[in-house]
C-alpha cells in the first residue's frame, strides 16, 4: 500500500477519495554538450542520442549517484534549470537534464513510445557509465522513466544503474489524453502555415486555442529563434509525429501485474490535479509495491507551482536512500 513519510494528510487513499480536484491538461558549472542531428525525420530508429545539459558538482563526479531528469510533453531539458543546479549544491551529485525523442533538441524520430523512450534512456545512461542513478520524471517523462524501471534489462545487464525512482504527477495507466493536447499542435500548425512573424502574433493565435497565459509562453518555448535567414515562426519540435503520437502519450507499454519494481520510489502529486487520482492507485500499487506518495499544494505543474517544497521532498528522498 502507498504510503506517505513527509505529509501532513495522513492516509493517501483516503485524502484522495474526498478531495475535489480540477483535471487540467496541459558550481559548480553547467556544461551542454549538444550532439548535432538532421532536422528531417529519421524513421523507425531503435534508439537516439539524446542531447542533455549537466551540473557537476566541485568534486568532479561525473557518474556516481546521479540524479537524471525528464521533462513533460512540449518540455525540454530546460524545464529543470534552476532546480538542477539546486539539487547539485545540495547533494553535491551530478544532475542531467535530458531531452527526450522529438523534443528540445534532441532527434527528431519515429516512433513516439514509452518503449523507445525508454531504450533511449537506458542507452544514454549506459554511453555516460552512469550508476546508482536517481531517476525523476515529470508527466510524459515520469511515464518514460517508469518504463525505464520496469524494463526488463534492469534484472540482468542493466542491474546496477537505477537505484531510486520519482515521478512527478503521473500514473501508469493507459488512458485517453485530454483532447486539448490535439489542440495545442494544431495552433501550432496554424502559426507555421499563417508564417507569423512575431511572436505577439504567435502569442495571438495561441490565445484563441488555450487562455492560460503561463501555458501558451510553454508552448511558445518550442519556438525556433526568427532571424533574418529564417524569418518566419516555426517550432523545433515534430509537429506532424507529436500529433499522431498523442494517443500512445496517453498510453503505457505494460499492464498491472506484468512487470513490478521493488527499488524505492516516491509520487509526487499535485492536489489541484487528477493525474493521480483514487482510480489509478492501484495501478501504482501493482507496478511500485514500495511506493510512497506526497501531496503539494499545486496543478499539474508541480515542481513550477511549488519549487521550494519540490525541490525538497526530492533532496529528503535521495539522502535517505543515498548510497554514497
């Protein structure tokens, strides 16, 4: 049974049963090492170079205990700055922040699943010989980072690399995303077909699909900067293989009972969402028998609507599990 160590609501089943939610979608030095890429669509690739930003600590470590972060839908390695670099000072670990398939910088490729993402996780922590890693995943990418969990190479030749699992207001439960999610690529469609110019305009017709002022300036995070050469609005992201991947966002590649991890994992919810929510408990439960769940103040966005707090639910968790 889920259990909560830091909260103050008690029983987490039971605070979730009478809780009203409101379902809404949507140096220490940092060094980037970017990978360069075609911007055409490489299809059916089996796993990509995922490009990333890191903070290593004054120690120099580089591998040893890492924590490792994905980012949402419509997010990049970008989302996690400023928390990266505070994770860093407090742990005194390396942090990646990646970009996952199709989305910030990293290769444009199909297809758009929880399985390939995962590869592309594991191959990546495998190329930079990371080990004992803390993996945190938001959304999108806290469903990416329990696929990586439940991966089957995590048993034999992956065994020592993931010692610590968070995930940050999603379950893993195949479900239907909200259909907000299509609208949100076909406004972005529109603004590269209209060749906006601006980014009032971009911001203008953004405003028709989505009135939510802080999302429509995450979304125009995609944008590619307009410059002479390149005058007109135009997003980096796949817009055509994001739109058809939406139902496999919604998706997760296992059923209860198929596959479990019994590492130590925490989840984060936000009280003012319903991706967590009584339903998909025992969902949790199935697949992460030792689960603890927090409840923050917050939406979706968890860590952008309460970083302090955040931010320290996630220091508490790595110490007390930390085999460093």
């Amino acid at each position: 049974m889920l259990t909560s160590r830091f909260s103050r609501l008690g029983d987490a089943r039971a605070f979730l049963q009478r809780a009203t939610v409101i379902y809404r979608p949507c140096s220490v030095s940092t060094t980037s090492l970017k990978r360069p890429f075609s911007s055409s669509l490489t299809r059916h690739s089996k796993v990509v170079e995922l490009d990333y930003v890191v903070n290593i600590p004054p120690d120099g470590n580089k591998t040893e205990g890492s924590l490792v972060i994905l980012h949402g839908l419509f997010g990049s390695k970008r989302n996690f700055t400023t928390l990266s670099r505070a994770f860093m000072k407090e742990l005194n670990i390396p942090v990646y922040a990646l970009d996952l398939r199709n989305q910030g910088t990293s290769p444009h490729v199909e297809p758009m699943t929880y399985s390939y993402m995962a590869m592309d996780v594991l191959h990546f922590l495998n190329t930079h010989s990371l080990t004992n890693i803390t993996l945190l995943g938001h959304s999108m990418g806290g469903k990416a980072a329990m696929a990586v969990a439940l991966h089957p190479s995590l048993e034999t030749s992956n065994s020592g690399i993931l010692s610590n699992l968070i995930v940050a207001d999603v379950a893993p439960t195949r479900a239907q995303l909200s259909g907000e999610f299509k609208q949100y690529v076909k406004a972005m469609k529109e603004i590269e077909q209209r060749k906006l110019k601006t980014k009032k305009e971009v911001l203008e017709v953004l405003q028709t699909y989505e009135k939510d002022s802080q999302l429509c300036a995450f979304l125009m995070t995609n944008l590619e900067p307009m410059t002479a050469a390149k005058p007109y609005a135009k997003f980096r992201v796949p817009l055509d293989t994001l739109g058809d991947a939406i139902t496999e966002i919604g998706s997760f590649p296992y059923a209860p009972g198929e596959r479990t991890w019994s590492g130590p994992t925490m989840f984060i919810k936000g009280s003012k969402s319903a991706y967590i929510n009584r339903h998909n408990m025992p969902d949790i439960e199935a697949f992460f028998p030792t689960a603890a769940l927090e409840t923050l103040d917050a939406g979706h966005w968890v860590h952008g609507d309460r970083p302090a707090e955040f931010k320290q639910l996630v220091v508490d968790f790595i110490k007390r599990y930390s085999t460093r």
